[in-house]
C-alpha cells in the first residue's frame, strides 16, 4: 500500500526534493556571498550590535539594507507561503483526485481498510512535505541570522514577517493547511475546487485566528507616573494595550484621555501651557499614570507554541472529518 501510494504522488515528491536541493544550494550561495558583502564593507561589527550603536556610516548601512532587502523578502514570503502551497498542491488533490476518477472504487475493494489505505496515503504525501518546509524554514533562520540587526531581525521576533517563519509555527501552519486541503477535497469530490476552497479558506483563517493567540499568553503590565520620561516600549516585546490610568488604578476610555490632555495644553486664561504646567495638569485631570500590557520578546516561543496547538489542533479535528467523509464514500 505504501508503495502505491509512493507512486501515485511520485511528482509531488520529486517537486519536493527538487525544492529542498535547490533552495539549499542558494540559499548556501547567497549567505556567503552577503557575509562576504558585509565583510567588504566593514560592516562585520554591526551584526551583533544595536542600530544606534553601529559606527559604520549610515550610507553604508543603508547600502547593504537596500541590496539585500529583496533577497531576504523574497525568502521569508517562501517560508509564508510553502505551507499554503503544501495545502493547495499536496493535501487538495491527495483524495480528491482518487475519488473524481474513481480510482478510489478499486482501493476499496481490496483486502486493505479503508482506513490503512488513508493513513498510509496521508503519511506518504505529509512527512516529506513538512521535512522540506523544516530544512528550508532552518536554513532561511540559518542565513538571516547570519545578517543579525542588518537584516530582518531589526525588526523583532513579533515582526509579522518574522514570526510567519520562527520556530514551529510554519509546521502548525503547514498541518493545518495540508488537513483542510484534504478534508475539502473529500467533501466536494473535486480536485479544482478543493485546491481553490482550499487556499481561499486557509487565507482566511490564518488572518482571522492572527490575533487569538496573542490572548492566550499571559502579558506584562508596566506603569510609570505620569510626566516621566520613561520609555514604556523599551525591550521590544508585543504591545498589547496602551493607555492611561486614574488615580485608582483603573483605566481611562481614550476619549477623556484626549479631551483631558487637550484641556491640560492651556491654562484657565486660555494662554498656551508651560511644559511643567501641562506635566502639572495631568494628575490633577486625573490622568495618573501610563500603562502598557505586552508580551515580552523572551516569551515569542511560548506565543509560538500556543500558534501551533491552535493550528495543529484544527488539523487534528479537520482529518477526523476526512476519515469519517472516507468511510461514507461508494
């Protein structure tokens, strides 16, 4: 059964080797030859260094962000969108190729289950596929890493880009697409249409369920008085809510906050506010304190684990579907 089934998906998988040896052969390349770039530019100091704290010249810095911008794009929109066409070429057409040329009337017929002969399907078509996403996911971390706070990673791990591709999300990702590819597929009995239901689906749910996990996780509170110039944002992280508090602690509708802050900018005469003035304003208006509640960039694996679950979690229940929709075929 597993060596049918290795001949039946035999294009997919010499597409997926051919995908996993090319991307590593340039992905390779292009690696040394930006470390060679940085090195001729003298730019070796500022991979591990602040953007602030790098001496090199500005212009040069730019330089190499702007020559570099489109190769390290183009590499994380393919870590974005493998599992998407993992979905759309692998898992859509896995079943629904089978039972729209009927070819699944003679598998059901043989000494085989039904069930053996999904699983031993699904295993063929998803391991080699998620070995591929993993080898190219570790090698696009391999290369922009090596480009430190000249590339990408300036932005952040809570970067959308770069936290598309970190750790398991792509994989969770990948399941989840693969799944509602092939439960699409059985239901509609149609190749075409479960490759377009398919992706169109996964778009949407991939956007709509963004911002779930982000609630899931437990976050940071930070408070400064009012009138002090601390950065709430320092350390990077996650903002979650941003705003003020009142003198008990509770938070204040945005509303007040800028008819209150507006008020506090002149004095009772109608003349403009000094700048000690106005800080004076703010707690006698009720404005006591600044908060923010974020998630700091030490817990982004953790924001990566619940990702997975809640994607690995559909997939789990999307291939039940499939194997009961299976079992009610003719």
């Amino acid at each position: 059964m597993i060596w049918a089934s290795w001949r039946r998906q035999r294009a997919q998988l010499i597409t997926l080797l051919g995908m996993v040896v090319i991307g590593a052969g340039v992905i390779t390349l292009l690696r040394s030859n930006m470390i060679d770039a940085i090195n001729s530019s003298q730019l070796a100091h500022c991979v591990t260094q602040a953007i602030d704290e790098c001496s090199a010249p500005a212009e040069v810095q730019k330089a190499f962000r702007t020559e570099w911008a489109t190769p390290f794009q183009t590499a994380q929109i393919l870590i974005i969108g493998l599992p998407a066409l993992i979905g759309v070429f692998i898992g859509a057409p896995l079943f629904a190729r089978e039972l729209e040329q009927g070819t699944h009337v003679l598998a059901f017929t043989q000494s085989v289950s039904r069930t053996r002969w999904m699983v031993s399907k699904l295993v063929v078509a998803l391991v080699p596929a998620l070995i591929v996403l993993i080898v190219l996911q570790y090698l696009v971390w391999w290369w922009l890493t090596a480009a430190g706070a000249l590339g990408p990673r300036l932005n952040g791990s809570f970067n959308p880009v770069n936290f598309g591709i970190d750790h398991v999300s792509p994989v969770g990702y990948a399941l989840f697409a693969f799944a509602l590819g092939t439960f699409v597929g059985v239901v509609s009995r149609r190749t075409l249409v479960a490759m377009t239901v398919g992706l169109g689906a996964f778009v949407v749910v991939r956007f709509a369920l963004s911002g779930l996990v982000n609630d899931l996780v437990p976050a940071q509170r930070r408070e400064v008085p009012a009138g002090s110039d601390v950065d709430l944002r320092q350390g990077g992280g996650l903002e979650l809510e941003f705003g003020w508090l009142n003198a008990s602690g509770q938070p204040i509708p945005h509303d007040k906050v800028s008819a209150l802050i507006q008020a506090c900018k002149s004095t009772p005469s109608g003349t403009p506010n000094t700048q000690e003035g106005f800080l004076a304003c703010l707690p006698q208006s009720g404005l006591a304190k600044k908060y923010t509640s974020f998630i700091p960039e030490s817990q982004a694996w953790q924001v990566h684990l619940v990702d997975a679950a809640i994607f690995g979690g559909l997939a789990v229940l999307l291939l039940v579907g499939t194997a009961w929709a299976l079992r009610r075929q003719s």
